[in-house]
C-alpha cells in the first residue's frame, strides 16, 4: 500500500526532526563503545552510516517537495 501525500509529508517531518537524531546519537553512542580505529576507517564509519539512513527512507521522501499530486493543478484557483 503506497502512501498518500500528506502522509509521506508527515512521515518525512518527523524522520528528520525526531529519528534521525535519534539515529544519530545512537550511532555515536555504538562507535564510542569501540577503541578508536585509524582515521580513513572512522571516516568510512561515519560516512556510510551517514548515507545508510536514507536508503529505507527513499519512498518516503520521493517527491515531498513538490506540489501535491491530488490537490489543485492551478496554483491560482
């Protein structure tokens, strides 16, 4: 079952202002309980559990930022 517009705005509102910080800490909190790696290994760390977030995330953020398909064609009327 595919979201609805309004649903997907929804949804996208609170992954980036309540899970993804969450995620963020959490994160943090994981690699902190390791022994500091050689820096280009952290840096991968950091990288791909920077991108890795939006890759379950990519339905709900497809086409958040456009107009919504369902409402109104002309923006005057």
């Amino acid at each position: 079952m595919a979201l609805s517009y309004k649903a997907r705005r929804r949804w996208s509102l609170f992954m980036l202002l309540v899970a993804l910080p969450v995620y963020i800490v959490l994160m943090v909190f994981v690699i902190s309980l390791f022994d500091r790696p050689p820096f280009w290994v952290e840096l991968l760390i950091y990288v791909g559990s920077g991108v890795i977030w939006a890759f379950p995330l990519k339905a709900v953020f497809k086409g958040v930022g456009q107009a919504d398909p369902d409402g109104p064609q002309d923006p005057l009327a």
